[in-house]
C-alpha cells in the first residue's frame, strides 16, 4: 500500500514538474514572438529611435516682455517639468499610491505581479510606474491606427481574449527597455508629464493649476493625495462630479503615505479631515490676456512654421499646438493688465450712457 502510495505522488510531481515547465517554455516563446512580431500577428514595438525620443504632445507658451506666462496654444494642456522641480511630496505620494518598490525594481515587480495572480486580481494592480509609463507613452491598448501611434496592431490583438494580454507582455517588454535607457527620476518625470488628470488636464503641472489654481510648488500633502488619486480613473473619481469618491479616494491615499512612513499615524486623522479646497478653472486656449494680440501671434507663427518646416523632416516637424514652443514677445503683462481693467471700467460707462 505504501509503495501504491508513494507511486501515486510521484506521478503527481513529475505531471506538476513537466507542466511548469512546459508553462515555463511557453511563456517564454510567447514573449519573443510578441517582441519580434512573429508573422505580423502581434503588432509592431516601438523603434530604438521612438524610444530615445517619445512622442509628448506639450502646449506652446506666450511669454509676456516681464517674464510672465500670457496664454498657451495646445491640443492637450501639458506643461512638462523636469524631475528636480517635482515636490517631494508628490513623488512620495506616487511611489507609495502606486509603485512601492519603484526604486528597486528594474521595471517589472515580480512581487506584485504573484500577489496579483494569487488572489485572482483582487489585491490591485501590478503595474510599475515604468509599466504605466509604457502603455501611455505608447498606447499599448490602443486599437486605432493613428499617426501618433508607433505600435501597431497585430491580428491577434483583435482577438479579445488575447488583446489585454499582448498588450501587457509589450507593457513589461517597453518597461525593462525604458529602464535600460533612462535614470529613475527621468521616469518619474516623464510619467508624471505624460499622464491624463482628467478636464484636458495633462501632467501634474497642468493638473495643480486646473483643480486648485496654484503652481505646483506649493500644493500640500492632501492635494497632492487628491491629485495622485486621480490617476486610478479620473473620470470616476472627479472631485466636480463626485466629492464624496474624490476624498474617499484621496483617504486612501494618505493610508498609503501612512503605510510607508511618508506620514506620522497621528498626523493622519487630520489630514484625512481636510476638506477638499477644490478652486476648479479649466484652462483653454482663451485664457489669457491680450486675446487679439494672441491671435496675430498665432497667425504669424503659423506661417513662419511653414516655412521652417519646409526644411526639416517630417518626424522632426515644428507644431504650435503640440511641440511645446515659448513664444517669447513685447507685451509687458502688467500694462497690459492695467489697460483692460482701463478699457471694462470705460465700457462699463459708456454702456451707462447707452441706456439712458
């Protein structure tokens, strides 16, 4: 009986055996043909080119004589920064919210990829910063040809059981790549650029000034929860529509900051107790001063692109609304300030005259 037994184990651990094992080969085969596109079923991968200089759509500024910002042309409101003008409080907030071991790990955290597994999804996402970073940078999960998309899609991509998976493996493939060519805080900055906030707010810069009408600089540590919170899905977590999700939302994320030692267990009570201080202004290509002396402005750098564009080639075209240009002028902001308030206090008057 005992040796029946022991018969019967045996078979169980080499069936186990072999089928890690094939499962093994047939994960790794799976990720080369995904990478090499075999016979064009998986799509393309970005160039080594695409990779060295991503595509980032970035609005171009008007600077006023006095140094000033006056007004912006863009498609999407983006304003990137470099990583040294990022809070610490805001990058503590992302790392802790969304990549605990970001510093760590090269690109792929295989640690939160079992958890993930384990508990069958239900543990949260197991996506790096660089994972995220990826599938923004280059829409991974894009099923539309666009000429601002360097992947292309394969025939197996427009199988739905298989979509989300390849998407995933070029995801982990653009990681590691991304972490081999940039330093860690040029990832962080790029993500934190790159990334939606939701009201054509693009990159945490644009964000701040959208939700809470200051630089970034100065945001607090319940906004930057706010702001980080967002990126989980901005639409659901709106603080215009739905507050009560948005400070749900943000409490967790200073659960977070908690968890990792960003913030004390006492201070947390009271962070969590703060209200929202929501000033919410979605800007556009309105917003500004001097709405005439802007439009000539963009007249007469549109024809000077046209004929600057004439030379260069076509991945290295200038555009006003996406190439993030400064634009630099003769206005002084402040006259011109003065002179609007001048010309709403004179039309006010006169509009007195009129009816009487």
């Amino acid at each position: 009986m005992l040796e029946t037994d022991q018969g019967k184990y045996s078979k169980i651990i080499r069936f186990l055996y072999k089928f890690f094992m094939i499962g093994t080969v047939a994960g790794i085969l799976f990720v080369l043909a995904v990478n090499f596109n075999f016979l064009w079923l998986f799509g393309g991968m970005p160039s080594l080119q695409e990779l060295e200089n991503p595509k980032s759509q970035a609005a171009s500024l008007i600077i006023s004589e006095d140094g000033q910002e006056i007004g912006k042309y863009f498609r999407e409101n983006r304003n990137p920064l470099e990583f040294e003008q990022l809070p610490l409080n805001i990058v503590n907030t992302l790392i802790s919210t969304e990549d605990a071991r970001f510093t760590s790990h090269s690109g792929i955290d295989l640690r939160s990829m079992f958890r993930v597994v384990f508990s069958l999804g239900t543990a949260g996402g197991g996506s790096t910063i660089t994972q995220q970073l990826a599938k923004n940078l280059f829409n991974t999960r894009s099923m539309e040809f666009g000429e601002d998309d360097p992947v292309y899609i394969g025939l197996l991509m427009k199988v739905d059981g298989l979509r989300t998976v390849i998407a995933k493996v070029k995801e982990w493939i653009l990681a590691i790549r991304l972490e081999r060519r940039y330093t860690k805080q040029e990832i962080m900055a790029m993500y934190l650029n790159e990334v939606s906030f939701g009201n054509n707010a693009y990159g945490i810069q644009v964000a701040c000034r959208t939700y809470f009408q200051k630089d970034l600089k100065d945001v607090t540590l319940p906004e930057a929860a706010t702001l980080i919170g967002l990126l989980q899905n901005p639409s659901l977590y709106d603080p215009r529509v739905r507050p009560e999700k948005t400070i749900e939302r943000r409490n967790t994320v200073l659960g977070q900051l908690a968890k990792y030692e960003f913030l004390t267990e006492e201070d947390l009570p009271k962070m969590r107790e703060t209200p929202l201080n929501l000033h919410y202004k979605v800007e556009n290509q309105n917003t500004g001063a001097a709405p005439y002396f802007r439009e000539a402005i963009r007249i007469q750098v549109l024809a000077t692109l046209k004929e600057i564009n004439k030379d260069r080639p076509e991945d290295q075209q200038l555009n006003l609304y996406t190439s993030g240009l400064r634009i630099y002028t003769s206005i002084d902001s402040r006259m011109q300030k003065y002179a609007e308030e001048s010309v709403r206090e004179h039309m006010q008057a006169e509009q007195k005259l009129f009816y009487s």
